[in-house]
C-alpha cells in the first residue's frame, strides 16, 4: 500500500494517517453536495423553466454573500475544528428540516429554497474543509498531498453522482436529503478525529493571538483584501472563473433541459453524467495533477482551466449539442475539481495565517457568489431582453476567459513574492541629508556649532562641502577654542586654506600644540598669511631636538604640497629620523605621516621613504600607510602591496590600497591568481581585491577566471562577484559563464554525495571515520551556497539569498515555503533538473538524487574500493579533505596513492605540505 501511495501521490512517512482522513473528509463532503446537487436541480427543473436560473444566481448571490460576512465575523471568535463543527451540524438541521417540509408540506418555494441551501452548502463545507487543509499543510506539502486529497473529493463526485442515479430509481429524489445529512455528520465527527491527531502530534493548528494578529482579526476582510495586491488578484481570478463556469452551467442546462424533459430522466441524466465526469476526474487526478504542477508550476498549471474553457466556448458558437454541452460542462468539472482546485489552495498557500483564518471563505463564499450573481444578471439580461442563445452568449464566455488569463498572469508574479515574504528578512539602511542652503539650515548649524556635543559638531562638519564652510568662517574660528582636539582639527584644517590675516593671533598658538597635525595646518595657515613668521619657522626646523615640529612640518609639506623639492631635500634627512622605531615618539609621528602617505608625489624626494612605512615592523603604522598609500597609484609599489596580501594581518588594508589603482590592476592579480607557483595563501586572498572593483570590465574578468585548482579560491571567487552584484546591480553577469558554473558545482555536489555514499568503505577499525562524513557534508553545504550564490549573478540576488535562507531555515513551514518558492521559480530553466534535486535536502534520498540526473551529468553512482574513496576525496583539492586523506593512507598505509597526493601537496599552504611529508616518511618505515 505504502509504494502505490508513493508512485503516485508521495506520501511519506508519517504523513499517511492525517492525508486518509483528509480524503474520508473530502469524499464525504463532496459526496454529499454531489447528490444535493442532482436533487436540486431535478427538482427545480421538473418545475420551473431554465430561464428562470439567472433569478436563482441573483438571489443565491446576495444571499451567499450575507451568509458569507456572518460566517467571516465569527469565524475569528472561535476556535477553527469548533466552527467548521457548529457550521456542518447547523447545516445537517436545516437539511432535514428541508426534507420534512417537502415530504409532509411540499410548498410551490421549496425548491427555490433548495436551491439556495445546496448551494450555502457546498460552499460552506468545501470551504471550511480546505481552509482547514490549509492551515495543517506547508506549501511543498500542499503541492504533494493536496493531489491525493483532490481525489477524494473526485471520488465522492463519483460515488455522489451514481448515488444520485440509482438512488433516484428506489429511494425516490426527496428523500436523498437524509443521505447527504448523514455524510456530513460523519465527515464532521472525522474532522474532531484529525484534530486529535494532529494534538497528539504536538502540531500547532492555532498559534497564539499576538497584536498583529488581533488588529488583522479586528479588520474588514474585504479592506484586508483590497489592501493587499495578491489577494486582490486571488479574488479576480475566482471571480472570472466563477463567471466563466456560470455561463457554462447555465448552457449545460439549457441544452439538458432540451434533451431530456421529465424529472426521472433529467435526474438519471445528470446522474450519468456525475459520474462519468467523476470517473475522469479522478483518472486525470491520479495521473497528471501531481505530475503537471512539479513540472510546469503554479502558473502554466492555473491556466489548463480558462483555456479548455476557452475551447468549449468556440465550439459551442458553431453548435450548440449536446455533445458539446457535455464538454463544455465535463472540461470545468474535470479540471475545475482536480487541477484548478489544487491550484487555487497553492496561490492561498503564502497567506498570513490570520489573514487568510479572515479572508479565505469570506473570498470563497462572497466572490464565489456575487460572481454568480453578476452572471446571473448579464444572462438575464442577454436571455430576456435580448433573446440571445447560447451560441451568442459563448462569446461573452471568451472575453471573460481573456481576462482569467490576464489576472492569472500577474498573480504567478505576486505568488512568488508572497512566498519570498514568508523567508526574507529586510534591512533598511537610514540616510540622513542636512540642507544648508537655506537661512533656517545655516541658523540651525551655527547652533549646533556653539552648543551641539562632540559627536553632533563633527558630523555637521563632514556633510558641509568647503562652499558651505565659507560664509560660517566666523563660527569656524570660534570652534578653536573647543575642547575637542578633533574639534579643533576640524576646525583649523578649513581655516589653514583661507586668507584671513585678522585670525593671526588666534592661530599662532596652535604652532606648539600637542598635536602634529594641527600643528600642522597651523604653519600652514601662518606661512598663507605672514611673511614674518616664515623665518621663525625656518629656526625652529633647524633644531634638531623639536622633533614634534619637524614632523609637522613634515605633515604639512605632503599634505598640502606647497614646497618645492628642493626646499624638502633640504630637510630629507631630518625627516629619516622620524622613522626610528626605537622611539615611541617617532612611532606616534609615524602614524600621523602615514595617514598623509598617498599624497606624496612619485617625483618628490619624500617618495623614496614610502617602502619604509609599508614594511614598518610597527604593525599599526604599516597598516595606516597600507590604508593610505594606494591613493599615489604608483604601479612601482604594486608587488609590494600584493605581497602585503599574505599576511593576515595586513590582508585588508593591502586590498584597500590596490583597489584604488582601479582596473589597471586587475590583470595582475589574476595572474597571480592563477599562478601555480604563487603561495596558496597569497592566491587565497587575491578576491577580497578583486570584489573591490565594481566595474563591468572586472566582472567579466573574474567570471572567466572562476575554475580555479583551489576550492577555497573559487569560494572566494564567487563571493566576491556576489558582493560586486549586491552593490552594482545593473552590471551584467554573462548568463553562459553563469550557467556553466553553476553545473559544475552541481556535479560537485553530486560528486561530494557519491563520496558521502563511499564512506562505507572504510574499515570500522579508522577512528576519524565521522569526522570524515563530517567534513564531507560541510564540503556539500559550501557547494550548496556557491549554487545559490551563482543563481545570485543570474537572477535576483537578494532574492536568492532570502532563498538560501529559507532552505536553510529551522522552522519546517519557511524551509517548504522557500522550496516551494524556487521550484515556482525555476519552472522552464534548463539548470532545473540538474539543481532542483539537490534542494530538496532529506525529501529525497541520495540514491534517488543521483537517478534523477543521470541524463543531465556523468556521475558515478558508488564507489567499489577504499582507494578509489579516498582518490575522489584528493581530486577535490580541498585542504580538509587532502588532510584527512593523509590521515587515512597513513593509518590504512595506502601506498600507491602517494605519488597523486604529493602532486596535489605542491600547491598546498606549507603547514598541509610539512604534514604530507611526515605521513610519507611514516609509509617508507
């Protein structure tokens, strides 16, 4: 039993007692309205004429849509299983009291009111039976189980419609109303059962309220519904579907109504046909529904319905039979009840769940009706004023059709969203813009700037371009006396290029500041604005002892560049003995030239004291010079900084300073990159370079350059463009190279999965045998993400990442809706067969994984020896895996894979290669 629910429904463990009564559920609930349906309409017709239907779906409309706003109101005051309860045994009643007024006072209304309760009853109980549905199953459950489920239903349509026919024959038509009373009783009784079932499992059918949740229950489903664009959608597409079916109903009937003309034959008829279509229902269930909605998705799948649609309305405007009724009625039965019904659950799947406790049978019952009663309208008014036939009213039928496809269209996109919302997390990064132009913003700076704090003051002074800073000269040199050395930097550093003689005195003093680099922008300012103090400067460089000066002096010449080289030359080796690094004086001046470091010109004598910074042993002043000397551009100092690459230490800062020669510089460092003969470790960083340039050329440069020998350096590689893309969204990604790289991490996936298969192999005796599963499941979980990453440079990359997220997620319901989410999104790419099995993670086994892509990749499925094992762990070329592959030919002393690792071992860090050496001396004794 368990492999024919597999083959054709995948039903998994522990999933089979709450489907089976699901499908109990269903089939009784459909079964019940299937009769209730024949009844209905073999009593209405047997006395009154068709045209008086359109009446019927007026009046079913207004007041289905009455019953529907109680039914919304109450429903979010009680507990769900308790509702759907009360709800099925109140209809049970009003049923049998229907019985007893027809069979003992049989009123010329009654079949009016037949009517009207058949139809509150099959929405109602179809309804609350799916909201149901809903709020037990995930989407990828929904997609695999709601299949199963729909057949239930099919088989009640069936078992309802043979039901009706013979049942017709011996219990007479009336009294087929205690049937559907009962079928309804017991569907509600196994409604309680599941609950249990569900209780005993720990599953959460009602989460607790929360406020969000109590203003959502507190709101107007029909504001819930308009405010939001994809229900607004879900309800357009049931309403034209309603529409759509309407006008077939109404034409299946017309022509019954021709063919057939007493109760007894009317009844038998629509019997036969019940069941004929519950029967083909049921084989289009079994057979394509599960199958179409894997392959093709949500979207091609909503649209198989409007199209057969489409189809029965075009040949009922050339002839209008009764085989063609038969279609035209058969084709909304067969695909409405089957795929079209699954389909309608899935687009519900990425609701709120207190939107959708709200909305969902609200939608179901008030759209579902007032589309009826809209229909009902248009016929009355085609039929009875215009005296049309329905060939006529077929082409109406059409331009409904149009716009069911139309809304479907849009609704695919909104799913997708919808779905990603259930998974993503947003960030919003705030911006604050100061305006300054005007006279209130000028007031409220130079307010700031008298009584604002530290941290205020300095953020007004570095979102204020120079423009803005001369009219507020006065208020600049009232911050000197600030308390704040920054402050007083600031402040200083913009009056040091203004021509304001009058400020003198107040300047002057900051020349024996503490600070260099306001001593700095002091001589600065003194030598822009007085003649006389210039030799009094001159003295005090020649004192060999003011070290503090001469290195602001220092400062001042690179900064600002005013000195010729021959006036620096002067100076140049007083300068050298600010670099003694037995001086932590010299060290705190250090830093401060370090900072300026990038502004000395490739011409001036100072340049030539550049490498001594870069190789400072003073870690804190190498790293400052790194930071700031990329900005001189000088490609002599190129090999120096990418050398600066290999050491951890200073791997940022040499990164920064290369990214500011820009994309000159990219094509030596992909040479290095793929240089064999280059350190590891040197290659290994070469992308936290490369994703500083965010330019087309790069890009395309770096994606030609993805296959790389080190599975850390592709790593990097990909992330690296994924960071590019994040920030520059509209550079474009070559979809070929793309593609093509995302196959090839695919096959190592696949790969990683036969080598985890192969772990088998080794002895029982080798005690890292779990750490080596271990390491080979991280390895799959890293090709997992650079799948992702690269979808990243295809599609949208935040899409992917909240993607990832999702399928990496613990809460069981985000990881089904982001599954469901990319299998949606993927339907009609090439890469989907070949990816799409490695996301659905413990869905599938390994084995299955390895079938499903054997026609797309050439992937051995099992390894037979425990030397080819640990040869496929070597071809990886992963450090980990190349580690643990030494420890296991060691200790199973394997040696004839010596000779392959100790190529490998060639381009391995140095500590990887020293342990090679001792596992091959440990093999020779």
């Amino acid at each position: 039993m368990n492999k024919i629910f597999k083959k054709f429904f995948d039903i998994r463990q522990g999933e089979h007692q709450i489907a089976i009564l699901m499908f109990i559920q269903i089939f009784l609930i459909i079964s019940s309205f299937t009769v209730l349906k024949a009844v209905r309409d073999a009593v209405f017709l047997a006395k009154f004429s068709a045209n008086e239907i359109p009446y019927l779906y007026i009046l079913i409309a207004v007041i289905v849509g009455f019953v529907a706003y109680v039914y919304s109101e109450f429903s979010t005051k009680f507990h769900l299983v308790k509702f759907i309860l009360a709800t099925n045994l109140i209809l049970v009643g009003l049923l049998v009291s229907l019985f007893l007024l027809m069979k003992f006072y049989p009123l010329s209304f009654l079949p009016f009111v037949l009517y009207l309760l058949s139809a509150i009853f099959g929405i109602l109980t179809n309804a609350q039976f799916w909201l149901f549905a809903n709020f037990i199953y995930n989407p990828r459950e929904a997609k695999r189980l709601f299949s199963f489920i729909g057949t239930g239903a099919i088989a009640g349509g069936i078992f309802g419609g043979q039901f009706a026919q013979q049942g017709a024959d011996f219990l007479g038509t009336e009294n087929l109303l205690l049937l559907c009373s009962g079928l309804v009783f017991i569907s509600s009784a196994l409604t309680k059962l599941t609950a249990k079932v569900l209780e005993k499992n720990d599953f959460i059918l009602i989460k607790p309220e929360t406020e969000k949740t109590k203003v959502i229950r507190n709101s107007s489903p029909i504001k819930l519904i308009l405010g939001s664009k994809y229900l607004s959608l879900i309800s357009g597409i049931i309403f034209m579907t309603i529409m759509v079916s309407t006008f077939a109903d109404f034409q299946f009937k017309v022509i019954a109504k021709e063919n057939f003309l007493t109760e007894d034959t009317l009844t038998h008829f629509f019997g036969l046909f019940y069941t004929y279509l519950g029967i083909v229902s049921l084989i289009f269930q079994i057979l394509f529904t599960s199958p179409i909605l894997r392959k093709y998705g949500i979207g091609i799948s909503a649209m198989i319905l409007p199209i057969a649609m489409f189809l029965g309305s075009t040949f009922t405007i050339f002839e209008a039979s009764i085989l063609v009724g038969v279609y035209l009625k058969g084709s909304e039965g067969v695909f409405g009840n089957s795929i079209n019904k699954s389909v309608m659950e899935l687009f519900f799947m990425p609701v709120n769940e207190a939107v959708k406790k709200r909305v969902k049978a609200f939608i179901e019952m008030f759209i579902d009706r007032s589309a009826t009663g809209i229909a009902g309208i248009f016929l009355l008014f085609l039929v009875s004023f215009l005296d049309l036939t329905i060939s006529h009213i077929a082409w109406f039928s059409l331009s409904f059709v149009g716009i069911w496809l139309t809304l479907i269209w849009y609704a695919k996109k909104e799913y997708l969203k919808a779905l990603q919302k259930t998974f993503e997390r947003k960030e919003i990064d705030p911006e604050i813009v100061l305006n300054v132009e005007d006279s209130a913003g000028l007031e409220l700076v130079k307010k700031t700037f008298r009584n604002g704090t530290e941290k205020q003051i300095l953020y007004l002074i570095s979102i204020m371009n120079d423009d803005e800073k001369i009219n507020l000269n006065e208020v600049f040199s009232e911050l000197l006396e600030n308390e704040s050395p920054a402050i007083r930097y600031e402040a200083i550093s913009f009056l040091s290029s203004q021509n304001e003689p009058k400020l003198l005195s107040k300047i002057e003093p900051f020349l024996n500041d503490s600070d260099p680099k306001i001593v700095a922008e002091a001589i600065c300012f003194t030598l822009r604005n007085s003649d006389k103090q210039r030799d009094l400067i001159e003295k005090r460089l020649q004192n060999e002892n003011d070290v503090k000066f001469l290195l602001a002096y220092f400062l001042f010449a690179v900064k600002h560049k005013q000195l010729d080289s021959k006036s620096i030359s002067k100076y140049i080796q007083k300068f050298e003995t600010l670099l003694d690094p037995s001086s932590n004086e010299a060290i705190s001046g250090q830093l401060e030239i370090a900072k300026i470091i990038g502004d000395i010109d490739k011409d001036s004598p100072l340049f030539r004291l550049i490498p001594n910074f870069l190789n400072n042993p003073n870690l804190e002043v190498a790293r400052k010079a790194l930071e700031n000397v990329g900005k001189s551009r000088n490609t002599d100092l190129i090999p120096i900084l990418i050398e600066k690459l290999s050491n951890v230490k200073l791997r940022k800062e040499a990164a920064k300073a290369l990214s500011e020669y820009g994309d000159e510089v990219i094509d030596i460092l992909l040479k290095y990159l793929n240089d064999t003969n280059s350190s590891i470790t040197l290659r290994r960083n070469i992308p936290f370079v490369l994703r500083r340039f965010e330019t087309q050329e790069a890009v395309d440069k770096v994606l030609k350059n993805l296959g790389q020998s080190d599975s850390l350096v592709e790593y990097r590689l990909i992330k690296a463009v994924n960071k590019i893309k994040a920030k520059k969204p509209e550079i474009i990604f070559d979809n070929k190279l793309v593609e093509e790289a995302i196959i090839e991490k695919a096959e190592k996936y696949y790969k990683l999965l036969v080598l985890e298969k192969g772990i088998k192999l080794l002895p029982s005796s080798y005690k890292a045998k779990a750490i080596t599963k271990k390491a080979v499941i991280e390895k799959q979980d890293l090709t997992f993400e650079e799948i992702f990453r690269l979808l990243g440079l295809k599609f949208d990359l935040l899409r992917m990442r909240s993607t990832f997220s999702g399928l990496k997620s613990k809460d069981k319901r985000i990881r089904a809706n982001a599954l469901e989410f990319i299998d949606t999104f993927l339907t009609g790419q090439k890469i989907k067969p070949i990816i799409f099995p490695i996301f659905l993670g413990d869905e599938i086994s390994i084995n299955t994984k390895l079938s499903n892509i054997k026609n797309h990749l050439e992937v051995e499925s099992k390894l037979t020896s425990t030397t080819i094992f640990v040869n496929s762990m070597i071809e990886f070329k992963d450090t980990w895996l190349i580690i643990l592959s030494l420890d296991i030919i060691g200790k199973l002393r394997l040696l004839d894979l010596a000779e392959n690792l100790q190529k490998i071992l060639v381009n391995q860090p140095i500590s990887i290669q020293k342990i090679g050496r001792q596992t091959f001396e440990e093999l020779k004794s």
